[in-house]
C-alpha cells in the first residue's frame, strides 16, 4: 500500500491513528494493517494533499467530500492555495526585510552630494496614510520596484505610493505649519522608494501621536519622533508613472459614485458567491465578485457569472474579493465611497472624510 499510494509505512501509521484512513482490517495476532483496493485512489489523494501542506482536519474533510461534494472540494483547495500565496508573500517581504539589514551596514562608497528633503508631519496622520497604503505593496520578486512605497515630499505635502499592478493606493499628509519642506530641489521636490521593511519599522514608531519628521536622501531615509529614529536605504529601482494611472482611473462625467456602509459591504462580499478564476498573465488564482449599480444607485454585489438584468442600465465591474476586502480594511469603519465606470475602467474606493486617502483596483474581465 506504501508503495503503490506514494504514502510512508509510518505515514499510514499516523492517518489510521488519526482516523483519516483507516485499514480494512488488522491482523489481531501480529497487528499489521491491511488495505482493500478500493481504498488505493484515497490513499493517493491523501498523499498528494499532505505534498501541498493542507492541514489535517481540511484532508479529512477533502476526503469525505470528494464523492459527493466536488465544488466544497474545490473550495477547500482554493482556500488553502490563497494561503500558501500569502505565506509565499509574507516570506518574501521579510527576504526583502533582511536583504536590507545586511546590506544596510555596508558603508557607501562615496558620500552622496544630493540633496535631502525634510518635513515634519502629524504622527497620527502619518500613521493613518501607512495604513491607508501598505496593503498595496507588491511582493513580486520580478517587479522589484513595485516591492516598497513611494513617498513624495511635494512644497508641504507629502504624498505616499504603493501598488503592485493589480491595485493602487494613494494617501497625502499636510505638513506641521510650524516647519517647512528643508532640502531638495528648488521646486520642493524630494521622492524615493523605500522597502517595506522601512515603512514597517517607521510605523511602529507613530503610535504616541508625536509629530515625525521624515527625511528622503537618495542615500538613506529615516524617521525621527522625539528621541527615536529609524533609518533605511531607498532602494534603487524607479517607481512607476502613477500620475498617468490616477488621470485615466479618477474623474470622468460618466462615472457612478455610491456612498456605502464599509461594514454592510463586506458582509455581503464575504456572503456572496465568488467565482475563482486564473490570472492571464502569471497564473494567480483569485475569487471575483461583481459590483453592479442600477439607476437609483442601488449597490447589489453578485457572483462573477451572474447575468445582468437586460433592462436595468447598470453599471457592473467584477472586482479581486480579497483586494477589494483589504481596501475596507484600509479605509476602517464608517462609510466610503465607490467610483464605477463600467468594466474595463478601475474600481476607486475613497474614505468619505478624507479625499487625499484612496485606493484603486483593476477590474477582472467577467
């Protein structure tokens, strides 16, 4: 049975000890196990489950379902590969941590003559446009320079970037009237791109509510509130137009906006049917939910292949569920505000109380 199901004696020792697979009979005098043929397919099953880490409890429910319930099935397999893609993500990100610790104490070769720009901002503010824009990082090693956020001291304002292709997010901070933009160009201009790793370890400093003072140098950045202070190196890799993105996805006569409650829509994302399907371009996997609005502004989210009513003109966007949830996260409790434009224009999702906070998603072709 080992050998023709790809599982370890000692493997079919634990299962049948756990109750997933027990044999068909065993041996009272000598208590060796032994299994039918009809059990070999099972085995197999199991065997390939426990190769993609599923946990146990999720193989015994595979297992009892797979005759009978084929979609739970599938269900249960998405599940748990969203759950490697973000295990996948999260090691990525502290690679991408560590990478910078060990090159961050190696001296520059030369001292670098740039200029830096300086402002000083509001911490709790500043902690609200991290939060506003972290979930945006990319964590593609192919698109390094999607790997981090992008912040931009323009004249007073200082303005935080961070997309990974799919989504966008977009957050502003006034500077302290008492301190002016030091440094960089005469315009007042200073911007770079620093890892995430930075913008995690300056997060954990804005928790008292002390101004921060940010400083951008295309050598090294760093974030001083009272007496502590974190430092990074800008990573060296230029970030992308998102002016030309934010003209093409905001404004337009056409586009619906609808005011809705942050936590009576993500209970009906998390209600509704989802379609799975396959990213042309690198294979992800995702669910999608549809976003429709009829002529009074009613919002009804349904599942991908959900027809619409031919004779109510509404406007439909299919939306990545889970991109679309942590956009709510982004924004917290309250209401927000949805901008649709139809099925191949972004999805924009604004705060209600802050126009200079939000997000942006690219539709999914339904």
């Amino acid at each position: 049975m080992a050998r023709a199901s790809g599982l370890s004696i000692s493997a079919l020792r634990f299962y049948d000890g756990a109750g997933v697979l027990a044999p068909a009979s065993v041996d009272p005098g000598t208590g060796y196990r032994r299994y039918a043929e009809r059990q070999l397919p099972a085995a197999r099953l199991l065997a390939g489950l426990r190769r993609i880490g599923m946990p146990l409890a999720e193989i015994t429910r595979v297992l009892e379902l797979r005759g009978s319930d084929p979609s739970a099935v599938s269900r249960l397999l998405d599940a748990h590969l969203r759950r490697l893609e973000e295990g996948l993500a999260d090691a990525r990100r502290e690679a991408a941590r560590l990478r910078v610790l060990c090159t961050a104490a190696e001296p520059s070769a030369e001292p670098s003559t740039e200029p830096e720009g300086r402002l000083t901002v509001p911490g709790r503010e500043l902690a609200a446009a991290v939060d506003a824009v972290r979930f945006a990082a990319g964590a593609d090693p192919g698109l390094p320079m999607l790997g981090g956020v992008h912040f931009e001291i323009d004249r007073d304002v200082l303005r935080l970037v961070a997309t990974d292709r799919y989504r966008m997010a977009v957050s502003e901070v006034a500077g302290d009237p008492d301190h002016r933009c030091e440094g960089g160009a005469a315009s007042g201009h200073s911007r770079v791109t620093v890892p995430v790793s930075f913008v995690d370890a300056a997060r954990a400093l804005l928790t008292g509510g002390w101004p921060a003072t940010l400083t951008l140098g295309s050598a090294a950045v760093g974030l001083r509130v009272r007496d502590r202070r974190v430092t990074g190196t800008p990573m060296q890799h230029d970030f992308p137009d998102y002016h030309r993105l934010l003209r093409t996805a905001t404004g337009g006569p056409d586009r619906r906006r609808v005011t809705v409650d942050v936590a009576g829509l993500r209970e009906r994302l998390t209600a509704a049917e989802t379609r799975t399907v396959v990213r042309a371009d690198d294979g992800a996997r995702c669910a999608v939910s549809v976003l429709a609005v009829d002529a009074t502004n009613r919002l009804t989210v349904s599942p991908a292949d959900a027809p619409a009513a031919p004779t109510d003109p509404v406007v439909r966007v299919g939306v990545n569920r889970e991109f679309l949830l942590d956009a709510l996260d982004a924004v917290g409790p309250g209401q927000l505000v949805l901008e649709l434009d139809g099925p191949i224009r972004p999805l924009a999702v604004r705060r209600l109380d802050d126009d200079r906070a939000f997000s942006i998603l690219m539709p999914v072709r339904v």
